[in-house]
C-alpha cells in the first residue's frame, strides 16, 4: 500500500538513527513531506539527502524549546502546517545504579531528553494543530513505562510520564481534532540498544538468528524487535486509519508488557512448597 501518508507534513525529532529514521523512510515512502531533525547533524543530512526533496533536515536539540519551536516553524515554512509529529528523540540514561548512588544531574538530564522534549514537541505542534482542527502527536514511549523494573528508574520513571502526559493530552486535545497516542517498543535493535551491550552492528547485521535467540527469553514472541515493526505501528497511529484511536499507549514488544506468564512462577511454587514441607 502507499499513499497512506499523501498530503501530510510530518516532523520527527531525532531522525537521524534508529527508530525515527526507519519512520522517516516509511513517512515518505506513503506519501508524506518529512521534516527530519537530531543533533547528529551530518547523519541527519545524509538521511534527508537519500530520502529526496520530501525531506529536508534541521538541528534541534529536544532540550531546548527554542529549537522545538523553530523546527515547527520551518516545517511550516518549507512544507505547510504540522499535520503529524513524532517525539522520538532519546538517550538510555544512567543505568542500573543503586538508589541511593543515583547522580541527580544525570536524572536531570534523562528527564530533559526524554520528557521535557516530549512537551515542547506537544506544545508547539499543539499551537499549529489546533486552528486547524486536525493533527497526530505520537511520543515514542516504551514497555518501561508500562511496567516497572523493565529498565532502571530515569528512562521508566521519564517513560511512564510520557505515558501519563500522553493520555492527558489526548483528553485535552480530542475536541480539536487532535489525537495523541504513545508507542511502547521492546527491546529494539538500534544504537541506543547496542551501545548498551557494548555490541558492534556488524556483528548484529551478520548473525541476527544468533541475536534474536540471544533475546529468546525476553519478549513472549521469542525474538528482537526491529525497527520497522515500531515504524509500522506509527505509521497507522500518523495515518488516518487510526482516526478513531486516541490517548492509546501501544506495546509494540512482543507482548512484554502483558505481564509474567504463571509457568515462570513454577520454578519458585516448587521451591516453596518443598521448603515448607521440609519444614513441617
Ligand atoms: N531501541 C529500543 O530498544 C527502544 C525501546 C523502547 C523505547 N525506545 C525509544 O525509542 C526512541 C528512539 O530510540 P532508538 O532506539 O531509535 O535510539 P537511537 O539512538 O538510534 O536514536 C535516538 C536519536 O535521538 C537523538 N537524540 C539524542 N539526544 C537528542 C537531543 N538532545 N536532541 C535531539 N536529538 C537527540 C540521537 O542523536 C539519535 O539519533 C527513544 O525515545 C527511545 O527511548 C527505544
């Protein structure tokens, strides 16, 4: 199918890698103008550059409003009006650190990247959208901010916010037109998630049978997620398909976030009952 996307101005925050640049190709591909933006400028170029003249590229970075804003305004300016936004842009965080460890300037900035970005985005898209009475705002989220202890505490405590805000606008916006919907990936193959591992790409592109059998025990659905299984679920949320679908946070993670399967428990009821039984 393409189309899909035909007519409609999109920007996407940190387009350059990842999630945001599979989202990019598959905005254009249906149809879309695509104002791509990160602060991994020459990526971001090159990006644009091979996605031809329905993508233009300009640095934002998503701690600063004033970027935000003028990122929206450019888009209007080269494009027309904000028809879709997507937050994406991210970092990982401090890792696991005990909680009386945390580094509270490194949660600062966790929260800057992850949630206050996600506002700005909101706010000024918002501002274009609303005479319109029309628009799609999709925050990448994550299962950490379905469930807790999937990630340590600033990426799931800023990801469960951007959850939280995202429900919240949608009941403000509905009236106008506007949706807001949230996407919860799994563990997905992407930079962040490398860098994390401390594992080369290569090593990922040539053996991803050995990869997906690494992430087996993770997600219900034995394998890893891939980043056009994300893109496609904001591909329908920006597209009008979903036109019905508002304030929704969607787990695009294998089914991770439905909860701990009983047979996991097994092992430990055994445990119990043969301790308590030895006890008696
Ligand atoms: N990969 C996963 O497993 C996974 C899982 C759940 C949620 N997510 C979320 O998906 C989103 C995309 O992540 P990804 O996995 O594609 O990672 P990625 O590292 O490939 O892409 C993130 C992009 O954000 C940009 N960025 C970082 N800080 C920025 C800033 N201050 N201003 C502008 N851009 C900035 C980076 O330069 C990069 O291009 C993030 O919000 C992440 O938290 C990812």
């Amino acid at each position: 199918m393409s189309g899909r996307l035909a007519g409609k101005v999109a920007m996407i925050t940190g387009a350059a890698s990842g999630i945001g640049k599979r989202t990019a190709e598959r905005f254009i591909a249906e149809g879309a103008k695509v104002l791509l933006t990160d602060i991994q400028d020459a990526k971001g170029e090159e990006v644009a550059k091979s996605l031809g003249g329905s993508a233009a590229y300009r640095r934002a970075d998503v701690t600063r409003e004033e970027d935000i804003a003028a990122a929206v305004a450019e888009a209007g300016r080269r494009f027309g009006p904000l028809d879709i936004l997507l937050s994406n842009a991210g970092i990982r965080g401090q890792g696991a650190t005990p909680i009386e460890q945390l580094d509270m300037a490194a949660w600062d900035r966790a929260m800057a990247v992850l949630l206050r970005s996600v506002v700005y985005g909101a706010k000024h898209a918002a501002a274009v959208m609303k005479p319109r009475r029309s628009g799609s705002i999709v925050n990448l989220a994550s299962a950490a901010g379905l469930v807790a202890g999937a990630t340590p505490h600033d990426y799931s405590t800023a990801k469960g916010a951007v959850v939280h805000f995202t429900k919240g606008l949608a009941l403000e916006l509905g009236e106008f037109g506007i949706r807001a919907n949230a996407v919860c990936p799994g563990y997905t193959i992407t930079p962040m998630v490398l860098e994390g591992l401390g594992i080369g790409a290569q090593a990922i592109e040539a053996e991803p049978a050995k990869v997906d059998a690494a992430f087996a025990a993770v997600h219900p659905i034995p394998r890893v997620g891939r980043v056009g299984d994300i893109a496609d679920t904001i591909l329908f949320l920006a597209s009008d398909e979903s036109r019905f679908v508002n304030g929704q946070a969607i787990g695009v993670d294998g089914g991770l976030s439905a909860g701990a399967h009983w047979s996991g428990h097994r092992g430990k009821m055994a445990g119990i009952r043969t301790s308590l039984a030895a006890d008696g």
